[in-house]
C-alpha cells in the first residue's frame, strides 16, 4: 500500500527570523494593550498628578491620549502608547502638597538622526516637581 508523500516544507534563516519577529511584535503589542487597558487615559499628566496626591500610596498610572499622544507616537515610529507613571518622593507639611516624580515613557522609539535609529527602543523621560491640589507650587519645602 503506498501512501502519499507529504511535501516537506523548508524554512529559511529568513523566513524564521520573520516568523519570530512578528511573534515577538505581537507579544509585545498584547502586552502594551494589557498595560492600557489598567491605565487612566488622560490628555495630560495633570490628573495623574492630583491623582497621585490624594492616593495612600501616592501612585497613578496613566497613558496618554489625544493628538499630541498621536502626533508623537507617529513622530518616533514607536510601537506603544505613551505610558506616564506619577509617584510621591516627598509629602510636605501643608495638606495635599508633595513632590513628585512624573515619568513619561514608551517603548519602540526610534529617534531620528541617531546611531540607534534602527534600533527601537524604550525612551523615557522623567521629571520632580512640587504641586498641590490646587495645582500651584507649595508655599514652604518643610
């Protein structure tokens, strides 16, 4: 009894590396919607920041949103959305005032006109600053 010959199917170097590529796009694609879909979309940091004050842990975590979260998305060919972390270094002596630390971040970035530009990676940008709920700067450091 002959059966019939099943055809034998050859991957190139190149054909894997493709395969596993877009695996690993996917992957990480998945892994950046879970990250959204916990984040408050915000168009600023702002809330984030009130957010942050009135928290026990002094944390919030949001991503951006809107034409300028696009505009630089686009801008940087980045393959996530811009994810902003606010935490609290510092709480002051007057009620709702603290220093924080904001950081935006997002991975995939390539920047134009770099060595690295080829090479996507994850850019972030981190700043303090001194807010109160009423969003002017404290009145003391203590």
């Amino acid at each position: 009894m002959n059966t019939p010959a099943i055809p034998s199917v050859k991957a190139s170097a190149r054909t894997t590396g493709h395969v596993t590529t877009a695996f690993f796009v996917l992957l990480l694609t998945l892994h950046c919607q879970a990250w959204s879909a916990e984040r408050t979309p915000v168009a600023d940091a702002r809330p984030l920041m009130i957010s942050a004050l009135k928290a026990a842990d002094g944390q919030a975590q949001g991503v951006l949103r809107g034409e300028l979260a696009d505009a630089i998305t686009q801008r940087f060919a980045a393959t996530s959305p811009i994810f902003i972390d606010v935490t609290t270094e510092k709480r002051y002596r007057q009620p709702g005032c603290a220093r924080l630390k904001v950081s935006f971040w997002q991975e995939g970035v390539r920047l134009p006109n770099a060595a690295s530009a080829q090479s996507p990676r994850q850019q972030t940008v981190d700043f303090g600053i001194n807010y109160c709920l009423d969003g002017l700067p404290p009145k003391s450091l203590q």
